[in-house]
C-alpha cells in the first residue's frame, strides 16, 4: 500500500516559489507551470491558452485564480518516491515530472 503526506507549506514553498514545475496529468498530458516569487503563477493550458493568476497557501496546501478558469485548490503530497498533486477533494490529478529553477519556458515573459 502507498503512503501519502501532504507537504508542509515550507516545503511547498520551497519546491514552487522561482521554479517552473512539470508535470504529467493522470491521463497522460503533460505541462509545465512557472510560480514567480512574486505570488503569480504562469501555465500554457493545453485546452485554455495561456493562464495566469495568483497563488496563495491554504490550511491544506496552496490555490491559485486562474485568469479564464477561476480558482483550483491543491494539495501537494509525497507519494513513496515522488511528489503528485491532489485536488482539494483529495483525488489524485497529476504528479510532478521535474522542478527546473527559474522560467523555464518563459512563460512570464509572454
């Protein structure tokens, strides 16, 4: 059986705050998203475009208001040997690829 934990707000902080974040999706999609140090966070959505919006922690983890799609809650756990997110509901959405440091792929800068 797996275990799970949900990361500590220092630790989310620390994996997100500069760093663009890549993940595949439990359906296969994969896609990248740049939190600035600044609290906005920049995604190319494969289905919305280009996505930007605040980000903030919240008692359980941390949400972001998406410009065209509103707000989505999440919550960051460590499963065994990787990091998946997990909506608010706790449904298991996506799992982390790779952190790379900085905007990786530009993404505020478009």
């Amino acid at each position: 059986m797996m275990s799970t934990s949900n990361l500590s707000e220092q630790t989310i902080q620390v994996l997100l705050s500069g760093n663009t974040v890549y993940l595949e999706t439990i359906e296969g999609a994969k896609g990248h998203v740049y939190y600035a140090p600044e609290g906005t966070a920049y995604m190319q959505h494969f289905e919305h475009g280009r996505l930007h919006g605040p980000w903030q922690f919240t008692e359980t983890g941390y949400r972001v208001v998406w410009n065209k799609v509103g707000e989505i809650a999440w919550q960051l756990r460590h499963e065994d040997s990787q990091v998946a997110y997990y909506s608010a509901e706790g449904v298991k959405r996506a799992r982390v690829l790779k952190l790379v440091s900085g905007d990786a792929e530009k993404l505020a800068a478009q």
